[in-house]
C-alpha cells in the first residue's frame, strides 16, 4: 500500500506542481525556450487526443514518467481523468514491479548479475520512446 500511495501521491504533487509553476516558466527567460506558448499548445493537442493512453503508458517508461504529469498539467490537462489513469496505471505498476521482484528476485543469475539486469531493463523500457522519437524526428513537417 505504500508503494501505491507514494506512487498516486508523487505523479499528482508532479501534476499540481506543473498546474501552479508550469505556465509561468514560459515567461522565464531559461525555461521559456523549452516551455514555451507553442509547445504549450502542441501538449495540449497531444493530450486531448492521447491524454488516457499517454498518463497510462508513461507510468512504465523511465523520464517520460517524471514529465507527463507535468506537462499534462502545464497543458491544462483535466485532474479528474488524470487521476483515474494515474491510479489504474500505478495499480498495475506497483503490482507488476512487486510480483516480478518476488518471483525473480531470488534466481541466482539476477542474483548474481543485478546491475545488468536493471540496465536491460532500463534500456527495454526505453524502446517505445526511442521508436516513437525516431518516427517523429522521420515523419515530413506536418504529419506528425
């Protein structure tokens, strides 16, 4: 339980933090190049249309996790759906990483290899961003 609380807890002080901060960092002169009025506005294109699968799916990749409340919020991303994918997704995360460190934790190859197993899990993680990036950074100006 309290794997879960920290894990709801964390993403909505994340969301109320970017809610209260993240329009005025586009007014900051070091800020305002990354969170600036445009971006703002493709962010929130990109979660009225992605919003649901994008809370859910971010719970499960490292650094996108840390920013999509953020960023949802600086969007004007509603809390209230916020809330239900950010729950259903840290249900499923919190009771993923716990079976699979109960079930794997005590092979002896895990064991024995730890540090290279979390960097294989680190980089499989990182494959969906990399993809999506990749066929972003590819596709003609405008069918993004």
């Amino acid at each position: 339980m309290i794997f879960l609380a920290a894990a709801i807890g964390g993403d909505s002080l994340n969301f109320f933090i970017g809610r209260h901060v993240g329009v005025a960092l586009t007014k900051n002169k070091l800020f305002g190049r990354v969170f600036s009025q445009q971006r703002l506005n493709e962010a929130h294109g990109f979660f009225e249309k992605h919003g649901a699968m994008a809370i859910f799916l971010a719970r499960f990749m490292p650094i996108i996790r840390t920013l999509a409340p953020f960023v949802a919020a600086t969007s004007d991303y509603d809390y209230k759906s916020f809330i239900k994918y950010n729950v259903a997704a840290a249900i499923c995360w919190v009771g993923l990483c716990c079976a699979g460190g109960f079930f794997f934790g005590n092979i002896g190859f895990v064991k024995d290899h730890f540090s290279l197993v979390v960097i294989g899990i680190i980089v499989v993680s990182m494959i969906p961003a990399s993809v999506g990036f990749l066929k972003g950074r590819k596709a003609p100006a405008g069918e993004e």
